[in-house]
C-alpha cells in the first residue's frame, strides 16, 4: 500500500477509540488498523484445539475454527448501524460471524447465542481485550462457569499496515479450549 493510501486510512473513524481510552493516533498504524471500520485484511493464523475428542466436538458445533497450521484467513470489518459493527473472519473455507456493540468503554461482542462484554485496555504496546462478561440466551453466567476469551494485537514492526493477533478461549474446567495466533495485513 502506497503512504497516501495508508494516511487516508489513518483518517477513516475508529469506532473503539471511546472505548480504548487514548487518542487513536497515539496508537501504532497496524493497531488503529485492526479495527478500523470499513476493514479488508488477510494473513494466515495457527489455530489449536484442545486434544479431548469430546471438547473438540464441542468446540466445532459452537462454530470455532478447525486447527491447522499457516490457516489463510480473511477479516471484513463493516457497519451494520451506528452502534452495531460486523465482523466477519474466514478461517480457510469457515466463516465465523460476530457483531460488536461499543457502549462507551464497553465492548459487547454477539456470537451466536452468546454474548461477551469486554474492556479495551492499551498497555505495553499491544491492546488487550479483557472479559468482564459472559451471557447465554440473554442471561448473565456467573464468572466460574462462563467461557473465557481474551484477545491480544500488537503492530508488526516495520510492516505499517500489518499486526499480530492471539485470541484465546477457555471453558471452565476444561482450560483453553481454541485459540489462533498469527498475521494479518490490509487488503
């Protein structure tokens, strides 16, 4: 991508500058890139499930992407409403739907019947998704049962447009149950 198309980006709304805290232009260009709406991005992940047949059974029919190593994916990023942002990854040929709703400083992300409620933390140069909730069919599960994501992106050096992410997901008592990790660069 050309410098003049990467300063026009870097002008597009940022939709979770609110909820992370600081000015977006404080943050690394891959960074303010990952979430920027619209958003057109490829790269590849290593996605890992847990080894028990039963959990990955699970893990599948919740729609979790497959494991594999050097998996292509795809994310689009568009807005639904004001409030409401689609997100859209394609894991190789599976495709996993969410919508987020930004409230302030709170990020709701809606999977299915599931609903995560997350704080955007910036610290040591990577922002953090931090899981403060976790609902099912529209009701609260308490903390100790409820499944646990966390997500992590930080820039990729010397690579403006690009950025790494690890996004893991547990279930009590199981432990992580799916995770991925990789990187991504516009489109």
């Amino acid at each position: 991508m050309q410098s003049a198309e990467l300063r026009e980006l870097l002008k597009c709304e940022d939709p979770y500058a609110e909820a992370i805290g600081i000015a977006p232009e404080e943050l690394p260009s891959g960074v303010r890139f990952s979430h920027l709406c619209p958003l057109n991005a490829r790269g590849t992940v290593t996605v890992k499930r847990h080894p028990s047949w039963l959990v990955n059974l699970l893990v599948g029919v919740a729609g979790l992407p497959k494991s594999g190593e050097n998996v292509p994916i795809v994310l689009v990023i568009s807005r639904k409403e004001r409030q409401r942002i689609r997100w859209y990854r394609q894991f190789g040929k599976q495709p996993v739907f969410t919508t987020h709703q930004i409230f302030g400083k709170e990020v709701r992300e809606h999977f299915g019947i599931w609903s995560m409620r997350f704080r955007l933390e910036w610290m040591n140069d990577e922002l953090r998704y931090i899981q403060t909730g976790f609902r099912a069919l529209g009701l609260p599960i308490p903390r100790k049962l409820s499944p646990r994501t966390s997500a992590v992106v930080r820039a990729v050096e010397g690579e403006p447009e690009g950025w790494h992410v690890h996004v893991s997901i547990g279930i009590p008592p199981f432990g992580v149950v799916c995770e991925y990790e990789g990187k991504l660069c516009l489109q």
